[in-house]
C-alpha cells in the first residue's frame, strides 16, 4: 500500500485528500534526502510511489530544481519529456511552469538547443508572448554554445601548432647533433678513410650523378673539403707541420 493510500486508510481522508497528503510527504522526504547528501537517490525514491505520467507538478519541479543545482540534469530529462507529452498532464494549470523549467533548467544545460527550439515552438504551453520570450533565451544560449565551441576548437589548434612546433624542433635538434656525430667520425678517420666517408656521405645525402657536368662545382667544394679535413688532420698530428 502507498504513502497516501495507508495516511487515508487510517484517518479516514477523501481521495483528493489523499493526494494532496501524500505530493505532501514526498516533498519532505526529497528534502530530507537532500539534507542527509542523499540526493541521487531522489528519483528512484519518488518513482517507488508514483508512475510517470502521474507525478504531481510541485514534486517533478522540485526534482528538477535539485537535480539541476547538482549538475545532473540529465537523471531527469527521461521522465520529464514522459510527463510532458502525456495527455493528461498538458491540461493542467502547472503544466508551463513545468515546460518552462524543463527548458531553462534542463534542456538547454545539456546544450539540446535544437531539440529545445523545437519544443518551444511545437508546445502548447506557451503563447505568442511567451514563446517569443523563451526563444530569445534559446538562441542565446545556441550563440553562448557555438562561441564556446569555436573558442575550444581553436585552443585546440593551438595546442595542434604548439605541439607541431616542438616536434620541429626536436627533429632539427636531432639531425644537427647526427651531423655533429658523422663531423666528429670524420675527423677522428685516416685521411683516406676520411676521404671516402665524406664522399658516400655526401653522396647519400645530396643524391648526385658525379659523372654528371652539374656536379662539378660540388666536386670542387668537397676537394676543398678534403684540403681542410687534411690540413685539420695534420695539425692534430704534427703541430709543426703547418708552419713547414
């Protein structure tokens, strides 16, 4: 037997009363569970003792306004849109006060601007008035939505470029340091071995043809190379060389 259903068996209350008795205490034990930080039971509690479509008005607002103030909107957003399209509930007094909590409180957190512009402009809660009213709320909250995604999209660019940039320099950095290497290998070689190192480095770096008449001047600057490899060699070995 339910909350309102043993208060009427025993005092012996009207069914209106009945009700009204029971929408009472499950106001206060939605309270009490938000007191004790129990708040995410709120729902599930609630819907022990009533069916969807026959949730009173005061108790699916006061669901909302809570679960709304803790973030969760979305716990609600299921049962609401059932409240709301049910037949029965779209005669009643409290119905756009329910609609309009819906869309403040739910639908537009989540960032649901099209579904909520649709339901602002198919629903038979508002009038002229106050669905022009809502509508301005609708698309400033689709404006704060897109600004927010364009600012996230280039943050996220930024950190593509940054990112981008780093690995750049990293891979400059790397090759200087293997080039460094081979100079230091080169040096420390015989000076023919000297020789035929930085002939196959140049040639698998470069990629050239020496037979062909471009490669000329290049065979000229890496005898000039060679000239410089042997002067640095010999004045490794014999400081007096160079002066002779």
């Amino acid at each position: 037997m339910e909350i309102g259903d043993r208060f009427q068996t025993r005092v012996g209350l009207s069914a209106g009363s009945s009700m009204e008795v029971k929408c009472s205490l499950c106001v206060v034990g939605i309270q009490a569970l938000a007191e004790m930080d129990r708040w995410r039971e709120v729902l599930s509690w609630v819907l022990q003792y009533y069916l969807v479509p026959d949730l009173p008005p005061k108790v699916l607002e006061l669901c909302i306004l809570l679960y709304s103030k803790m973030q969760e909107p979305g716990v609600v957003l299921d049962v609401v849109c059932a409240w709301l399209q049910h037949s029965d509930n779209q005669g009643l007094p409290e119905y756009r006060a329910v609609a309009e909590l819906h869309l403040r409180h739910v639908l537009l957190p989540l960032g649901r601007v099209s579904e909520a512009e649709e339901f602002v402009m198919g629903s038979r809660a508002f009038g002229e008035e106050q669905r022009e009213e809502v509508l301005q709320a609708v698309h400033a909250a689709k404006l704060q939505l897109k600004e927010k995604l364009s600012g996230s999209l280039e943050a996220q660019k930024l950190n593509q470029e940054g990112s981008f940039s780093h690995k750049f320099l990293s891979l400059l950095t790397l090759l200087r340091q293997l080039w460094d290497s081979a100079v230091s290998r080169l040096l420390s070689l015989p000076l023919k071995k000297s020789l035929l190192a930085a002939l196959i480095l140049c040639l698998l770096v470069v990629r050239f043809d020496p037979a062909s008449p471009s490669s000329l001047p290049f065979l000229y600057q890496l005898a000039q190379l060679y000239r410089r490899i042997r002067k640095l060699t010999l004045a490794h070995l014999h400081p007096l060389a160079l002066r002779d």
